[in-house]
C-alpha cells in the first residue's frame, strides 16, 4: 500500500497547510509557564532574575498574539514572532550551560 502524499511534499511552500491552523495558545499554556520557571530555578541569582525577566516578557508577547492569531491576522503574528523570537533566544543562551567552543 503506497501512502498518500502530503501536501507539503506536493507544495514546497505549503502555506495553506499550516495557514490558520497554528496558535500560540499551546505556548502560552500554565504548563509551559512552569517549565519556564522551573528552569529559572537552577541558575544563579544573577542569571535568575534576567531570566525571569525574559521568561515573563516572551510569555507576556505570545499571550498577546493569540488573539491576532486565532482571527488569522498573519501580519499580527509575524509581527509577535519577531519581538518573542530574540527573547527565547536569549533564555535559551542564557540557561545554557553548554561551552560556546564545543
């Protein structure tokens, strides 16, 4: 039995296959707010507070994406991407304890 080809592999681009079906919700869930706590937990003092900082703020900014992206407002959520992206980024740098020359 051959399966059926996805549309992605059909279309490189395959923007009507994830266009309005993606919400921040998930990211915005309790959950995902405790886990980011949790790992705040285990750095030192200083490192702590700018995490929870970070932590606090990409919460704060995909929370507020939600809406745009539940109304499918694709400038919105591109939008929010951008400002959440460098600060994941950074608590991820940050609560990395990873040599940079590995």
């Amino acid at each position: 039995m051959t399966p059926r080809p996805r549309e992605a592999d059909e279309n490189p681009n395959f923007e009507s296959t994830i266009r309005g079906t993606f919400s921040y919700r998930h990211v915005a869930s309790p959950v995902s707010r405790a886990r980011l706590s949790i790992i705040c937990a285990g750095l030192s003092k200083d490192k702590q507070e700018k995490a929870k900082k970070l932590a606090k703020d990409f919460q704060q900014g995909v929370k507020g994406a939600d809406r745009p992206a539940q109304a499918k407002d694709r400038a919105a959520v591109i939008k929010a991407y951008e400002a959440t992206a460098p600060l994941l980024a950074d608590f991820l740098d940050l609560t990395s304890d990873v040599p940079q020359d590995l």
